[in-house]
C-alpha cells in the first residue's frame, strides 16, 4: 500500500487533535480548573452564565475521544492491508491520498451527557438542609402513618398550602411558596439557557411516604418542598457519583435560589432538589407556610 495514504491521513487526524486541543486550552484559560465545579461556572452577576464554554468542552473532549479510537482502527485496519499486499485505489471523484468525509463527527449529546460530579461534598456549601427531622418539629407528620408508597397528606396546615400548577416546562404538586421559589428558577433558566429549559423534565414532587429501607425516616417529598429532575427522561442512576451535564447546570440556578441539591447526599442523588432550610424559615417567619 502507498506510504503518502499513511501518512497523509495520519497527519491529518495528529494536525485535527492538536487543533482541538488548542481550543480547549484556550476556553479554560490558563489555569487548571475542574471541568465541573460549580464555583468556576457560576458569575457573580447571575447563574451559570458559563455553561455554553462547558458545554463546548464536553464537545471537544468527545471529539478528541472520538478521533483518537477513529485513528486506532485505521492503523489496524492500514497494517492488516499492508500484510496482505493490497493496495487501495482512490474512490470515485477523490485524488490519491485524500480523505473523503462521511460525515459530522457524532457524539453523546451535551446536556444529557453522564460526567463525574467534581467536589460532590461541597455542592452545597455555604446551604443549609431542611432536614425531615426539622421539617417534623415544624410542622409535624404529613400524615399519621407513612408506608414506603406515596399517599394522601393529611397534615392540614400543608394540605392547605398545597398546589397542582405547571411551572416552566413541568407539572408539580408542592407547597405554594415552593412552587414561586421554582418558577423563578425556571425563568432564570429559561433566560439564560432556553435550549436546556426546553429539555428539562421531572421524575415527581410530592410523594407523602418515609425513605424506602429506613421506616423511620420520612422522605422530604412528603413536604412537598422537593422536584427530581432530570434531562429527557433519563433517570439519574442513584448513588455512582455521576450526573447528567446538564443538572450540573441546573444546580448553579438552584443553588442561587436557595435550593439543596441531592447531589451532595452521602448517597448521592443528583436528581433531587429541596427548598433549603433558610428559604423554610423565611417563608415561616412571613407567614406563608
């Protein structure tokens, strides 16, 4: 087989990788960051107003990903032709030695796309959680007996603040502070990343029971003060450490607004997001809940 095919194409792909490289170095500058921390990509001036640079590096690095396994296969594939002698003419339309392109370099899409959560202990810092066993000493029991399956509340100083509204691009049943708390996210979302807002979906919000294997713990969705979300349906896989990209982004906005994200959870679950404990006292003092 002719050598220049080799080394044309191999020259192509190293020329291809470094450019790549090149612009990841630039979009995260000079420093070494973590590719997700969320200090880094929330701005002082509003949340996550970075995200599209974080989405351009997953890109990128998938690509890179991507081309390296491509460049693998083609020195597998060129040392087995060459073993046997057979030389490769050129497709119809092409010159010797050029490559012909078979189209866009597809990769795993951004927002769903499954990353490691970097620094998961301190998602929450400077937040703290409204604990079940705060929220009890508050308001009680949202109902007398809890099983691990959703059932009616009947806690009546919740019952009365609870609502069934469409807020954003989802449909949830929380306590009405909760839900103006979350539509504010929502909207700061969808002024911010209209492409992500419009991908977002829920896994539920108020399920009155205590924590499936742990009866005497009651779930904070039986509050009515949490949302699991998630990115186009995908469910999270509860405890790995890892995320959707896309809730990452979510969790700056959340995390302005004064929500706990489940993502710091010894167990992680990086769906769930929770009124934090200040927001609770605030509503309590004003009287909303």
């Amino acid at each position: 087989m002719d050598n220049r095919i080799i080394v044309t194409i191999l020259g192509v792909m190293a020329t291809i990788v470094i450019g790549l490289g090149a612009l990841i170095w630039v979009a995260m500058g000079d420093e070494t960051v973590p590719a997700y921390d969320s200090d880094f990509f929330t701005n002082e001036e509003g949340p996550a107003v970075d995200s599209g640079a974080r989405i351009e590096i997953e890109k990128l690095r998938g690509q890179i990903e991507g081309l390296g396994e491509k460049l693998e296969l083609l020195e597998r594939n060129f040392n087995a032709l060459e073993a046997r002698g057979i030389e490769t003419a050129p497709m119809p339309g092409q010159r010797q030695g050029e490559i012909v392109r078979d189209g866009p370099n597809q990769i795993i899409d951004s927002y769903s796309q499954v990353v490691l959560i970097a620094n998961r202990r301190n998602v929450n810092e400077g937040l703290r959680i409204a604990s079940p066993s705060y929220l009890t000493s508050v308001f009680g029991q949202p109902r007398e007996v809890l099983s691990d399956q959703c059932q009616s509340m009947t806690n009546e100083r919740l019952s009365e603040q609870m609502v069934l509204e469409t807020v954003g691009p989802i449909r949830v049943r929380m306590l009405r502070p909760a839900v103006e708390s979350l539509r504010r996210v929502f909207n700061e979302i969808e002024a911010t990343d209209s492409d992500l807002y419009d991908r977002i979906n829920t896994a539920g919000s108020l399920c009155v029971r205590h924590i499936r294997g742990a009866p005497s713990s009651t779930s904070t969705h039986a509050f009515g003060l949490s949302v699991d979300l998630n990115i186009d349906g995908r469910l999270d896989t509860l405890g790995d450490g890892k995320t959707q990209l896309g809730l990452t982004i979510l969790a700056d906005f959340f995390r302005n607004e004064g929500w706990y994200w489940g993502a710091g959870f010894s167990r992680e679950d990086s769906m769930h997001f929770e009124v934090g404990r200040d927001l609770v006292e605030e509503w309590v003092e004003a009287g909303l809940l």
